[in-house]
C-alpha cells in the first residue's frame, strides 16, 4: 500500500481506458470503482475515498469534459484535478510576521518526527539566511532536551533549552522564556519543539494549546507520520480539535510510506500541507507541492522536484564549467568521475530515479539497480592513468587489461564503462548545446 502501488493501479486502470474510443457510463463506473479500491488499499480514509469518487464520477458523466482529449486523458485529467484539489490546491509556503521574530510551534505524536524536522527546517531557513532559534519545549521525554541539542548542533542552528535540573517543570514557561529569549538576541524564526505522547490525551492537548496561547505563533504546524495509516485522520482531527494548526508537515514520505495520509489528512482537516520530510537525514525536506503530489500519485513523474534536488546538490559553478566542457568536448573520465561522486551526494539514486516517469512500472528494475555500481565505476576510473582518462581512444587491449587487474574488474567491465561514457559524453554535449537528449537510457549513469 505504497505510493508505488497506487500509481501502479491508476495507471493499470487507466491503460485499460486507453483502449476505449469512447467512454461509456459503464467505463467511468468501472474506472471510478477500480480507483476507490486503489485509494483504500492506499489507506486514504473511507470518507475521503467516497466523497473522491463520487465527484470524479459526477465530472466524467457530465458534458463538460474537454472535448478535445481522448477518454482516457479526460479521465486523468479530472483525476489530477481532483487529486490537486484535496491535497490543497495552491502550495502554501510557510508565512512569515511582519515584525520578527516569526513563531513556528510543532506539535504530533511522539515519533511523528516533530524534533528532526525542527532540525530540517532551522538548516533551511539558516540557508536562506533566517537567524533560527530552537526552543525545547519538550520536558516530557528524558532525553527531549539532549536529542534537541544534538540536532541544533549538527542544523548549526542556535537553541534554547532550560538547564538541566533547575527548576525545570513548566514547558508552558519554557516557550514563552524562549520567544522572549530569541527576541532579545534577534533571532527572526523561533521554532518550538513541544511534547508529544504515543497516543492523544488531554493533558497534553491541554499543554500544547497553553504554548499556543502565551506564545501567539504565526504557523502551529502538525507533524505527522506518513506510515500511520488510517489513524491519521482520526490523529490530525484530535489535534485540530484540542490546539489547531494552520498547516501540516508529512513526515516518513520515503521508504513505505502510506501515501493515503497525505490525502486524507489534507481533505479532512482543509489545512495545507506545507512540507514533506523524506529521510533521517537534514537536508531530506521538501515544499510540498500538490500539483506535484498528484502527478508522482498519478505516475506522470515528479521531474520539477528532480530539478530542485539536483539544483541543491550540484554546485552551480562547478555545473557551469562541467557545461561548458561538454559543450567544447573536453569532458573527460575525471570528469565522469567527479559527477558521479556529485550523484552519490544527492542521495539515494533509486529515490531520484522513482521520480522520473514512467518508473512506476520499472520497480523492479529499480529495486535491483545497484548503488554499488557507482563505486565499481570509481574503482575502474582510479586505475587508470591520467592520459586515459583525458583521451579514451589511446585505450587498447593491453591496457584495458592493465586497468580490469588493478581494479579488480573484468575487461567486459571495463569496456562497458567506456562505452557508457562515450556515450554520455556524446548526449551531453547535444544538451549542452541546446538540443533535446535521447533520455530513456539513462546514458550518463
Ligand atoms: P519526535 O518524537 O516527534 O520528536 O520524533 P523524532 O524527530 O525523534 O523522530 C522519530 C524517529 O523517526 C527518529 O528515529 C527519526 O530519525 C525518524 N524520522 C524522523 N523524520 C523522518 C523521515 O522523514 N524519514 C524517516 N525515514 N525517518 C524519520
């Protein structure tokens, strides 16, 4: 019940569509109940599924679909538009006061990820040249305080935390101490980590809605795990109802993540998703974008998200140069080298490749891709001599041999990766040139 799966089935529905020249009431019925079973199994909550259907139904029947598409189009079509829609519409970034400091409050769940993204969302805004504070409202968990600093110290961002054994009970006050804290030494966003419990009770209601009231924040943000399934809904409304909040954060978008808490979360609680955390990592976060959702829901890719992660990864100037040398054909095996090296700092290959369209379909071939194929290509590389990896022609028999022994490899392996590279070099340069890429092989990679 991944999104994997989802758009799997969607798509499965809609090539069947595809073979139809016209749509017949029965065909949107079917469609419409094949995505209600995609949805449940997705674990988007009964209600939302109903109300979903019910209104793609309603726009396929009628007589305004656009004439000018095919059935199958028309159907993804209000599908998308539809998926949009409950998932917000417009993206909602984060809002800011007009007279710092900005108050960003967190609350969820114990677990739900609220401390690593405070440290997510400090970095960030620090990058963007915020002076963020962190303030530990959490005196639940032993450990709250510590794991927070911890984070501060690796987000490089500033914290304020009650010492250790003095006197320090009341959160309440802790929160209110620390905007007033992070005013005196003009920090412009203070973020405000606050308890949770495994599940919802009162009390801790009680509190996070005390930490709203004296401390007035801009955004009170609500982090949610992705993978809890169906309580979601029940989850979001319990603190909607006991604190509110003004946007959402989905946490654990990667890995199995149930991709119907997103939806389900949106629709009932009609608040924004503002972000998505999709790693352990700190720089695993991103502006959730509902457009963007829909079509990786729907399997058309996510290909603006790529661009925007790879824009973050890659060094500008550095990816200036690299064009230019494509451009002019002095790319070399060093070259290849230093951009895969760039790629492995990016992050998980196999999370960059589902983003591509048409992946859905590739799973399999996604999960045996092999991230050790990289340093397999690093260890070739470094066996070789610098003429080599300037000029590949002056490559013969004996000196690919020279180059499979030293690193271990086999000669076939050697000449694939030259091949390979070969051929990168060659559909680069067309792009660098202004021309449009032969993309399904993937070639530079
Ligand atoms: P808190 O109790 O709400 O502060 O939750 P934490 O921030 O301590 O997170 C709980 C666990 O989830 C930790 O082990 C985190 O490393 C992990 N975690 C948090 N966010 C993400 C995420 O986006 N993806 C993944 N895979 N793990 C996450």
């Amino acid at each position: 019940a991944t999104f994997g799966t989802l758009s799997d089935r969607l798509t499965e529905t809609f090539r069947n569509l595809r073979t139809k020249g016209k749509l017949s009431a029965a065909d949107v019925d079917g469609t419409v109940r094949e995505i209600r079973r995609a949805l449940l199994d997705a674990d988007v909550a009964l209600q939302v599924v109903k109300e979903f259907s019910a209104r793609v139904r309603e726009r396929a029947l009628s007589d305004d679909v656009n004439k000018a598409l095919n059935p199958a189009q028309q159907v993804v079509q209000i599908v998308n538009e539809e998926l949009v829609g409950i998932l917000g519409g417009e993206q909602r970034r984060l809002a800011f006061a007009k007279t710092p400091p900005t108050v960003i409050m967190l609350a969820g769940l114990q677990g739900s990820g609220k401390t690593t993204f405070a440290g997510k969302l400090a970095r960030r805004l620090e990058k963007e040249g915020h002076t963020p504070i962190l303030v530990a409202a959490d005196l639940q968990r032993p450990n709250a305080v510590n794991q927070l600093q911890v984070v501060a110290e690796r987000a490089g961002a500033a914290i304020y935390a009650p010492e250790p054994g003095n006197g320090v009970g009341d959160p309440v006050r802790v929160a209110r101490d620390g905007v007033e804290h992070a005013r005196r030494q003009q920090h412009d966003v203070v973020i405000i980590d606050t308890a949770g419990r495994l599940g919802v009770d009162a009390e801790l209601m009680k509190q996070a809605s005390d930490i709203r009231r004296v401390t007035q924040p801009d955004e009170v943000l609500f982090v949610i795990d992705a993978m809890i399934g169906q309580d979601a809904v029940n989850t979001a409304k319990a603190f909607q109802d006991g604190v509110d909040f003004t946007g959402v954060v989905l946490s654990k978008l990667d890995g199995d993540a149930r991709g119907g808490a997103a939806l389900s979360v949106a629709s009932v609680t009609g608040r924004p998703i503002i972000f998505a955390s999709t790693g352990e990592g700190l720089e695993d976060l991103e502006e959730f974008h509902p457009d963007r959702m829909a079509s990786r829901i729907l399997d058309l890719g996510d290909i603006l998200t790529l661009i925007e992660q790879a824009q973050q990864a890659f060094d500008e100037e550095e990816a200036r140069k690299v064009a230019e040398k494509f451009a002019t054909d002095q790319f070399t095996l060093d070259d290849f080298l230093q951009q895969m090296q760039q790629l492995k700092k990016m992050g998980s290959m196999k999370k960059m490749l589902g983003m591509l369209p048409g992946m859905g379909q590739m799973k399999q071939q996604l999960d045996d891709f092999d991230e050790r194929e990289i340093d397999r290509t690093e260890a070739i590389i470094r066996s070789m001599t610098p003429a080599e990896r300037t000029n590949t022609k002056i490559l013969n028999g004996s000196r690919r041999l020279r180059i499979a022994r030293g690193s271990g490899m086999t000669v076939t392996d050697v000449n694939q990766l030259v091949t390979r590279f070969e051929q990168a070099a060659k559909m680069m340069k067309t792009v660098a040139r202004g021309g449009t890429p032969n993309i399904p092989g993937m070639g530079a990679m």
